[in-house]
C-alpha cells in the first residue's frame, strides 16, 4: 500500500461505541413501547442522522413517532457518551502511535456530529493525534456517499487515492471505495455481504493485523 495518510472512521472501529448506542435503542424501544428490529438497526450504522432517520422509518411501521424515539435513545447513549470514556478497540494505540512516529498526517471521517464527536475522542484519549476530525454534519449526504471522505481528504490537502482509510461497517466501506481510499475494513457488528466483499478492499480482524502488514511493507 502507497499512501501519504490515513482517514478513519470513529464509532466501531476506535471507539466500542456500537455495542453502546445499539443497547441504548434497544432500551428506548422497550420504554416507549416499540419492538426492537436488530436487522433495520444494523442497517444504519456509519449513517449520519439523516441516513439514520430514513432508514428507521422505512424498516418500522408507518406510524412510528420517531422525533421522540430519537430523544429517548440519545438520552440514553449520552448519559454514557458524553460522561464515559468509551473503551478504544484493540490494537487502536498501538497503530496510532506508530503512524504518528512516522510523521503520517491523520484523520477521523465520522457520521457523528461535530458536538459530540470531539467529546468521545477526548474522553478516550485519542483527540490529538489527528489533524482534522470532519464529522457527519458538515456534508450534505452521509455514508454510503463519498462526501465526507472526500472532505477529509481534502482537509489534509491529500489526493483521495493517497489516502488509506479504515472502517468497520458496510455503508463506511461503500462511502470511501467511492471516493477512490485505499480501504480496509475492520467488522463489528456488522458482517460485510457479498455485495461489499466484492468491491476488493482488504478486510482484517483487528488493526493489529493492519499494524503488522504496514510494518512489513517497510
């Protein structure tokens, strides 16, 4: 891989966040009263909140208040979010560091909004070894679209190409083949289908291993 930096993702892929947000909907489903779909769940992570909205509302029934399924779902994951450090995924210091020490300009493309993305970063500890963090809210359309990557890429004045990208989720990976990263996916919750296998980016089972193939491609 030829690259001159790297743009991740954030929630599943540095941060143990999915498991968190995915428990806190399932909570909030059963205090209003709504049953539970994992399959539409899993459907929307890497989207922003509008690809979020969209996709709930066509996996659940018609008459579904969603502005006050949402209330109660965020109220639930940021009494964790914003209050707890989120555990970081294995491997995430290790390869962080060494990218650093090799003076590899970095990145984070999240689909959380500019508040709270800052937050999580912070109570991690992971918030300064990146040069930009270019969030969910800053582009018209989110994940699967290329916008953000492109945006990031171009906050770090590197040509997409030269990027190498890291994800975790399905509609992450479509985001950034389409705007030409160099990506390699990272599963979490969600298995990559077919559909995405066949785009041909790498795929691996912790950034362990991505930290022993950039080292030995030295």
């Amino acid at each position: 891989m030829t690259f001159k930096a790297v743009i991740f993702d954030m929630d599943g892929l540095l941060l143990d966040t999915e498991r968190v947000c995915l428990q806190a909907f399932e909570k909030a489903c059963h205090t209003l009263g709504i049953e539970f779909l994992e399959p539409e769940y899993l459907a929307i992570i890497g989207q922003n909140e509008q690809g979020i909205e969209r996709t709930i509302r066509a996996g659940y029934p018609k008459d579904i208040d969603y502005p006050k399924l949402r209330k109660q779902w965020m109220q639930y994951y940021h009494a964790v979010s914003e209050h707890q450090a989120i555990p970081v995924k294995e491997g995430v210091i290790e390869l962080l560091e060494w990218l650093k020490s090799q003076q590899i300009p970095m990145a984070v493309a999240t689909s959380t909004d500019k508040r709270l993305a800052p937050i999580k970063l912070k109570l991690a500890g992971l918030y300064d070894y990146f040069d930009s963090l270019t969030c969910g809210c800053e582009v018209t359309y989110g994940k699967p679209d290329p916008e953000i990557y492109l945006l990031a890429a171009k906050r770090l004045n590197i040509d997409p190409m030269y990027c190498l990208g890291f994800e975790d989720s399905n509609n992450g990976v479509r985001a950034g083949v389409a705007a030409n990263l160099q990506m390699v996916q990272i599963p979490d919750l969600v298995t990559p289908t077919d559909e995405v296998i066949a785009l041909g980016h790498k795929i691996l089972p912790s950034l362990n291993e991505v930290l022993s193939e950039l080292k030995q491609s030295l």
